[in-house]
C-alpha cells in the first residue's frame, strides 16, 4: 500500500505535467517557415566562354494557431 506521502508525490507530478503542457498548448501559437533552394547548371562552350545558369527560390509559411 502506498503512503500518503508517495500519493501526494505522484498526484504532484500529474499536475505538473498536466500544467506543462496546458503552457506548451497556449504558448506555441505561432511559427513561421522559411525554404531556400538553389540549382546550379553549368555548361561549358567554346574557347573561355563558360555560361552558368543559377536559380534561387525562396518560400516563406506564416502560421497561427487559431484558439
């Protein structure tokens, strides 16, 4: 059997995890995403010539958590 005291401990712990993540839940409202892509081509030609073909694309995601 347990003892009020080890009772009171687990009871305690249940609390502070429920409390944590009730915080967790109410403090993670929002975040915000950012994607950098870069493709690189390079093709040699003739002589010195050298054509380089770079692409950058950018993408940005806002969310928020609607409560």
């Amino acid at each position: 059997m347990m003892s009020k005291r080890q009772i009171a401990k687990v009871v305690i712990s249940v609390l502070i995890a429920a409390l944590t993540a009730l915080a967790a839940g109410l403090g993670l409202t929002s975040c915000n995403v950012t994607r950098s892509i870069t493709t690189r081509s390079e093709a040699w030609q003739k002589g010195d010539t050298s054509v380089v073909i770079q692409t950058k694309t950018v993408e940005t995601y806002d969310a928020s958590k609607k409560l």
